[in-house]
C-alpha cells in the first residue's frame, strides 16, 4: 500500500510479469475505486491515472474510469509499452511527462503533454 497523501491510498497487487492491479481509496469521501491494470503514475489532485493499455497510454479518471487522454507513439518495436517509456510522471502544473524509446533505433525522446480533468 503507498499513501499518496494523507487521505488518499493505492493498493497495487501483483498479478504475473508484466501484470499489475490496483485499487484506489479516499478516505475522505470512504471511496473505492474499481480494479486499475497497469498504473504507471497517479495524479492526486484532479484524481487521474496514466495506464499502460497494451501499446497505448491512456490517462483517465480514477474512480470513474472516464478516458481523458490516449497517447499513441511510434514505440520502440519488440517492447512492451512500460519497457518503452524511461520515466513517466505528472508534473504540478498537471502535464504529463515522459521519456520514451522512439523506433529500431530506441532513440530517447522527452515530452510534456498537457491532460484535461474531464473527457472530450
């Protein structure tokens, strides 16, 4: 379990390499969020979440599910998509970013990409 602030948890279970499960709780509001695969990073103050969703990485919110973001890049071929990306985070501002392996070649590549609260 890691306590990403005082009132707000994540409890991730392993499930087989490459595969993770995790389950969000506020106690504030004594919530519970539905199962979430492949968390890569938590955004606690608009309650989003970027995932892994087989090559693409998607951001939605927490306890809705809603879809809020899709990023598709050219990632570097014979990786998963976790093994693609070097650092990912969500910034203070609220942007997301990442470093990715880009083609054959794996070339690094930085990015910052601004995610909306509500889905489009």
């Amino acid at each position: 379990m890691t306590w990403h602030e005082a009132i707000f948890a994540e409890i991730r279970f392993d499930c087989g390499a490459p595969c993770r499960i995790s389950y969000f709780f506020q106690a504030k509001r004594r919530r519970l969020s539905p199962p979430r695969p492949q968390v890569l990073d938590v955004e606690t103050r608009r309650l989003l979440v970027a995932q892994a969703d087989a090559r693409t990485l998607v951001v939605r919110q927490i306890f809705s599910g809603h879809e809020v973001a899709r990023i598709d890049r050219d990632w570097a071929p014979g990786l998963s998509l976790e093994a693609a990306l070097t650092t990912i985070r969500f910034d203070p501002d609220g942007r997301l970013s990442f470093t990715w392996l880009k083609g054959p070649d794996r070339t690094p590549v930085t990015e910052r990409v601004s995610v909306p609260s509500i889905p489009r």
